[in-house]
C-alpha cells in the first residue's frame, strides 16, 4: 500500500513537471526582420510585442530584440515576462500613440509579471505602470519622455518591485513651454488606490517637472532606498497621504538648472518632504527617513508637514544647502517628528519654517550659530555653528547633473559629528549594521559606528572602502575632489 502511494505520486509529480515545461514557452520578437505570420521563434520572429502577447500562457517569455516599437504594450496574462534580448535594448515608442493624459505606454495589469530591459519613451500619457496587480516587476528599464508619470504603482497592487531603473524628462506637461494648466505626475509614483509592499531600489530620476519619487495616495509600506534622485521641478522624494514609507540611503541633489526651477530663479525643487495633503485620516504616519544625503535643494532639505504626520522618525541624514521647512498644521502636533542626528549645513540664506512645535529636535548638527537657528528647533545635546568637516567642503554650490558622490558626504577624521551622536536602538530604529554597493559611490553605514569610535556619529554615516581602521580620505584642503577618492589597498 505505501509503496503503491509513492508510485501514485511519482506519476503525478511527473505530470506536473511535463505540464509545466509545456506551458512555460519563450517567444521571440524583433521589429527589424520579424513577421507576425512567423512562429515566433529566434530564426523566425514575430514583428509585434502585441502579437507575442496575444500567443503567451500564463508562465511564458517574450523575449525582444533591439529595434523600435511603436505599441501600446499590455501584459493581462499571469506570470509573463517581457525581456530584452541580451546585450540589446528595444524601445518602445509612443511618439506616434494616442491616448488619454495618464493613458501608459506599458501596463502590467495581471499578478507576476514583469517587463525587463526596456526603453520606454515618448508616451503621451505615463510611461510604465502596474496596476491591480500583485507580485510585479520593473527592472532595468529606461523611462525617457512620459507626459505624467514616468512609471506608475497604481490602484491595488500589492508586493512591487522597481529596481534598477532611469527615468527622465517626466511630467512634460509641466514643461516651461507648454505649462499653463498644471497636472502633475512623477519620475515614479505609488498611489490612486491602496497599494501595499512597494519597493523602489536603484533608481535613477533625474530633470523632470513633478515630484522625482513620490509614494502617494493610500499607499501602505513603500521602501525607496538606494535611489538617485536630482533636479526635479517638486520635491525629489515626497511621501503624500501613504504610511509606514522608508525612505533610507538615497543621494538626493540639485544643480540649479533653471529648466527645472520652480517659480522663481534659483528655486530647486526640495529634497524630502512628508506630508498628508488631503487630511486623510490613518495616514501620514509610521514613516522613516535615515541615511538619506540631500546637497543643493535650496528651498528644504527635509519637509514635515502638511496635515497630520505622525510617528515620522527622521535620522542621521545630511543635507547641506537649503533649509528645513517644518510647516504647522493642526494636526501636527509635538512629537509627530522625532529629528535626530541630522547634519544640516546652511549657507547664507534664512533658515525658515524650522519647529513650531511640530517636531521633536535632538542632537543635531547645525551648522549656524545657535542665534540663528529657530529656537523651536533647538534641543538637548545639539551641536551649533560648526563646519562638520564633510569631505568634499567645497564645491556643493556647484554640483554636476549625474556627478555627485556619496562619498562626498563622509566624515573627515576630524569631525565634530562623530561619536556625538544621540544612540538610537532597535526596534523603532532600524540597526541593520552594514549596508554595501549603494549608488552613494562609497559603501554606507548606519547605526553601527563603531569604526569612527565608539560613539555614534551624526549624519549619514559613511565610509570610503578602505582599510578597516581607516577614515574617509581626504582630498587636500580647497580642492575639489570631482570624484570620489580612488580606493587603494589597505
Ligand atoms: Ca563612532
């Protein structure tokens, strides 16, 4: 009898397999010498995504070749992937699509399927979006040219990932030459129903005219970490009406291009801002925003405000330029932000809107004399009216679109950030120790400070990858490093 019920198995689990391999098939796409008549195999493509599409079962390829694609591409079949051909980009073109002012270029609109490797570009609507659909993908595409949304998470979906994305020159309908009505998108955006378990790693958003990542209506949990993020019209990293948002290691700057000022000359769009603008009750909470280097924003490093946050944690961060604007609100009240650990360095301009009791400040470093900064922002153990000795000290006046590097921000030897720090315990802090091969062009390091001594530091904490006694080199004093130090052998 057992042996009988093993063979019975046996049989099924073999079904199963020979089932699966079946169904799971690759189809082949090249616009260039495809047919949509062809079986769709590598010698024998077809020319369309679409008709690639039409043949995939659920668990299926399409793989695309370089070449251009003028199609509205939809992917409504469970578990398909859309791949580029090794080595090769294929773009797919919306120059000459029609569609409505948010209309996508590319949906992904049925659970686990993913696009992969693409260009997207010249979308009249948004460039990718995943929508009511859960366990999806975005990875490694290009999102050049959307008129809203570059790509979007939008309306119940659930466990998203955007990884190793670039997208640029979203919300062209906020352009100089075309603005006049307003509507508003972003380099890549969560939001327009409740969305839960985003993730958006690795990404890229530069020169656009809305929010660079914005994690946004009713959406619950959303990490943007690893990201680039400059010169975008509104805040580079908004949290709007969402909760429990982690926004950690991020390089966020501005290079004063006036093709993305906001209103008048010189205003760059601002760094991080959490807010709740439409009152939502339940939400605008929960956030954490920690190792995040902000240079160059000008108008805010770091925004709270805006109706009703609560619980936002917000530490060892470094921004240098700008101001923290802290708006009031009603339902903001003290204790909705806990401010720690930060490094703020100012330049000439006022420091405004800081407190008004909406916020809770301590053991930050100020980099203006203590007169100076809001006295609603003062708090115990602060450190007023020094320079924290980053290692690049000049030059954040003048930063590069795509040459900024993390390690710009790391500490020298000398700092008065380091050991002064406030320590911050699990589990409302995150203590994950060592976090490497983020886009901050050095390795990053939180919480665990040991190796700058044995206290903890203030700012983002981070190290070049040298020696593990070693400190962050330093370039000589008055230059310019223009990169980041090269890395010798310990
Ligand atoms: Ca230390």
């Amino acid at each position: 009898m057992r042996k009988r019920r093993a063979t019975t198995i046996g049989v099924l689990a073999m079904t199963v397999l020979a089932t699966v391999r079946s169904e799971a098939a690759t189809f082949y796409v090249a616009a260039t010498d495809g047919n949509d008549d062809h079986a769709g195999t590598l010698a024998a493509p077809f020319k369309t995504i679409g008709r690639g599409l039409s043949r995939a079962a659920p668990g299926d390829t399409i793989i695309v070749r370089a070449g251009t694609y003028p199609e509205s591409v939809t992917v409504a079949t469970e578990r398909v992937t859309l791949k580029n051909y090794p080595g090769e980009r294929p773009i797919v073109d919306g120059s000459s699509i029609s569609g409505g002012p948010y209309a996508p270029l590319v949906s992904l609109t049925a659970n686990g399927t993913a696009v992969d490797g693409f260009m997207v570009r010249d979308s009249v609507g948004c460039g990718i979006v995943v929508r009511k659909a859960d366990n999806c993908a975005v990875r490694r595409c290009v999102v050049d040219g959307t008129s809203r949304h570059g790509i979007g998470v939008l309306i119940d979906t659930h466990h998203t990932l955007v990884e190793d994305c670039e997208v640029r020159r979203h919300n062209t309908c906020n352009m100089p030459e075309v603005r006049g009505k307003p509507s508003w998108g972003s380099g890549i955006t969560t939001g327009a129903g409740r969305n839960a378990d985003v993730t958006i790693r690795r990404c890229n958003v530069h020169e656009g005219w809305g929010e660079g990542i914005c994690v946004s209506r009713l959406t619950d949990t959303a990490r943007v970490e690893y990201c680039e993020i400059y010169d975008n019209f509104s805040a580079q990293l908004y949290a709007d009406t969402a909760r429990n948002a982690t926004f950690r290691y991020n390089l966020i700057y501005g290079t004063r291009n006036p093709r993305f000022y906001r209103g008048r000359t010189g205003n760059v769009g601002g760094g991080i801002a959490l807010a709740n603008e439409v009152k939502k009750k339940g939400y605008g909470h929960g956030h954490r925003v920690y190792g995040n280097l902000v240079a160059g924003t000008v108008r805010q490093c770091i925004s709270v405000g805006g109706d009703g946050i609560e619980d936002a944690l917000i530490y060892n961060n470094t921004c240098v330029g700008g101001v923290v604007a802290c708006v009031q609100s009603a339902r903001l009240q003290p204790g909705g932000a806990w401010i720690r650990n930060n490094i703020f360095v100012h330049g000439s301009g006022k420091i405004a809107n800081v407190g008004h009791g909406c916020a809770s400040f301590e053991s930050n470093l100020w980099s203006r004399p203590r007169s100076e900064v809001d006295p609603m922002a003062h708090g115990p153990a602060d450190i007023y009216g020094v320079d924290p000795r980053l290692l690049n000290v000049p030059g954040w006046d003048t930063l590069s679109p795509g040459a900024v590097a993390g390690a710009w921000f790391a500490l020298r030897p000398d700092s008065p950030a380091r050991d002064r720090g406030l320590r911050l315990s699990a589990p409302n802090y995150c203590a994950e120790a060592l976090e490497a091969g983020s886009v901050w062009t050095g390795s990053v390091r939180t919480l665990d400070q040991s190796r700058y001594g044995a206290g903890w530091e203030i700012g983002a904490f981070v190290y070049t990858p040298l020696g593990a006694a070693s400190a962050p080199r330093q370039p000589e004093d008055g230059a310019h490093p223009g990169a980041p130090a090269a890395e010798t052998g310990p």
